[in-house]
C-alpha cells in the first residue's frame, strides 16, 4: 500500500530509460503496485521489457463481492501476473492455503502468472519447523493448472519481510531444495518453475542471494520503492 500516480510516472519513466539504454535487462523485471495504478503503469511500461502485476485477486471472475478485484480484472488493466497469498494476505485477511491454491486457479483461468508466497514464521523457524510448513503451504497452495509458464513460487518468510533480517544462505538453498523437489514430482515442469525469494532483499545481499541454487530471482518489498536499490538489485542477477 505504496505509491501514488505521480512516484509511478517518475518510477516506471526512470526504470524504462536505464533498461532501453542497456539494451536489455539481466533479468525479467516485473512490477506489483496497488490495483489503482495498473493502468498507468501498464501504459507507460508498453512496449518495453517490464510487465505488471497485481498484489492479490478474487477467486471469482465478477460479482458482488465489493472492494475486491477479479484476476479478469487486472489482466484487462493490463496485468500479465498477479501475486496471491503473501504473508500480509494471509496474516492481514486470514488467508489459508485453500484459498491461496483458488486465487492462484483463478489467476490462470484469467490468463494470468501466479506468483504463488509462503515462507513460515519465526516461531516456526526457531521451533524447527520451517522445512514441513513450507511443504504443506506449497502441496495446498498451488493448483493442479501449475506450470512453468504461468506459475512462479516465492519462498518469503514471515520474520524476514521488512525486518532487515534474512535466512543465512544455506536455510535459503536448503528450502528451495525441498521446493523444487516438490514441484518436479508433482508438475511435468516442475523444474522449470521459476523460485524466488523475498524477504529483506537490498543491493547490498541480493547477489549472494540470487547466486543460490534454485534461486531463480527476488521478490523485492522495501527496496523497490527507491529506483536506485531497485536497479542495483537488477544488476545483481547473475
Ligand atoms: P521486503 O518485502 O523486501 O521489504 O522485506 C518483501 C515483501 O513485501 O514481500
């Protein structure tokens, strides 16, 4: 719940003029602001390499269900992904897993990616059961329609996201092991879903980060809201 029209015209005009200067970008680049600036943001990213997503949708395609939005919705703002179930969704609005996986279904019956969050938390971790968590929010949240081209899963966890604080290395490679285990028993292209992770992620730790096996890319909160950190995290994609 960041950002305005005026900081998304300075943000995506500054993003798109460094990434059509070098030519092309290390990584995919994709942008989640809140639903109100889709729009603008999809019009001044056209034609270029950043798409936009949104930050959660409706299991439904329409009807009355006031204040939410449809995954039709965003791909007709001109969405190409959308995230379902990150750890303000499931805190703040008590999402389950359940509904996460219905989101996700929804998010590909509109056409759309589904950046699919879990990530366990503190009490979790220090209890010892992070591994096993992450195991069922993974088998639950993700449909049957997964694959490679329209499903990306983003291993954040709780106590990490805003903190400053991380996993070390090892716990990070150690559970993106586990999911990219899951998902190659479970999905034909189970290898090929691509997996981020998120939580604290700065200029300063993203190469080491993204330098993990199984770390296909970040999911960037705090940092993507200053142009600088943001591209410096771009430049960090090996
Ligand atoms: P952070 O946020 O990078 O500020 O920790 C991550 C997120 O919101 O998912």
């Amino acid at each position: 719940m960041n950002g305005n029209r005026e900081m998304t015209r300075g943000f995506v005009t500054g993003l798109r003029a460094v990434l059509d200067t070098v030519g092309r970008s290390p990584c995919d680049v994709v942008i989640c602001p809140p639903a109100h600036l889709i729009g603008i943001m999809a019009d001044l990213a056209d034609g270029s390499s950043i798409a936009i997503g949104g930050q959660d949708c409706h299991v439904e395609e329409s009807g009355a269900h006031t204040g939410d939005i449809a995954a039709e919705m965003l791909a007709d703002a001109g969405a190409e992904l959308v995230i379902v179930g990150h750890s303000e969704r499931r805190t703040d609005h008590n999402e389950t897993s359940d509904l996460v996986r219905n989101k996700a279904a929804a998010a590909h019956r509109a056409g759309l990616t589904a950046i699919v969050c879990l990530g366990e938390t503190e009490s979790e971790r220090d209890s010892g059961a992070a591994l096993s968590v992450v195991e069922e929010q993974l088998a639950v949240s993700v449909p049957h329609s997964c694959d490679a081209t329209n499903t990306v899963v983003a291993y954040e966890p709780v106590w990490a996201i805003g903190t400053g604080r991380t996993p070390t290395l090892d716990d990070v490679a150690e559970i993106h092991a586990q999911l990219r285990r899951q998902l190659s028993e479970r999905f034909p292209s189970g290898p090929a879903v691509r997996l981020l992770y998120g939580g604290s992620v700065k200029p300063n730790n993203a190469a080491k980060l993204l330098a993990i096996d199984n770390v296909d890319g970040a999911l960037v909160g705090g940092a993507s809201l200053d142009l600088r950190d943001f591209l410096a995290i771009i430049d960090s994609c090996p």
